[in-house]
C-alpha cells in the first residue's frame, strides 16, 4: 500500500514571522534575494518532509523550554520550527520561521506583544 503525502499547512504566525524576516534580510541581502532565500528553505524543507516528516529532530531549544513535540528543520541560516500530527493522514504544520542567529524566545515573547 503506498504511503499518502503529508499536508502541509503554515500559520499564520509562520506568515507574520516570515514578513518580518524578509523586512530585517533586505536591510542587507535586498528584498528579492531575502525573499528567495526564504523560498528556498521552504521548498528544501518540503522535500524533505513529504518523504520522511520525522527526519528533522525534535528542537533541542523548545526542548529546554518544556515544549516536546516540535520538530526544527536548519538550512541557509534559517530555522523552520514545525510538528507532525497524524498517523495515516499525516499533517504537518508549521510555526515558526526565524533567523537562526536570533534568540527564539524573544522572537515569541515579541510577537505576542505585538499580534496578541
């Protein structure tokens, strides 16, 4: 029996997160350049997890914070934070987008401040 695809789904804090990353990368990369970039990661992550949803491991930085079920993907300097949910029809969402130089508890302690 084949396997179905994983859904992939992205939040709305994902979206919110990823604008406010293009925003800071074009200060420095450009705006097309930061968006590609971006782009880039997601579509490598998308292939990644359409085959195997479980390769990337549990995030060892949520991990310290108590939060056990979220998934980090690390490529071009980004981190793409997501969880799996599902066993015969797997959905994987993702979260969280960030610079992997910036610190991931400030990046949510701010977003709630300024989206919630």
């Amino acid at each position: 029996m084949m396997k179905k695809t994983p859904r992939i789904e992205y939040t709305e804090t994902f979206y919110q997160l990823a604008s406010q990353l293009i925003d800071f990368q074009s200060e420095y990369l450009g705006e097309i350049n930061a968006i590609e970039k971006i782009q880039k990661t997601i579509e490598s992550f998308e292939e990644l997890v359409k085959v195997n949803p479980l390769a990337p491991a549990i995030s060892t930085v949520l991990l310290g914070l108590g939060i056990q079920s979220v998934r980090e993907y690390k490529a071009n300097g980004l981190s793409l934070f997501y969880q799996v949910f599902g066993d015969e029809n797997v959905t994987i969402q993702c979260r969280i987008i960030v610079s992997q130089k910036q610190d991931i508890e400030t990046v949510l302690v701010n977003h709630c401040i300024i989206y919630k």
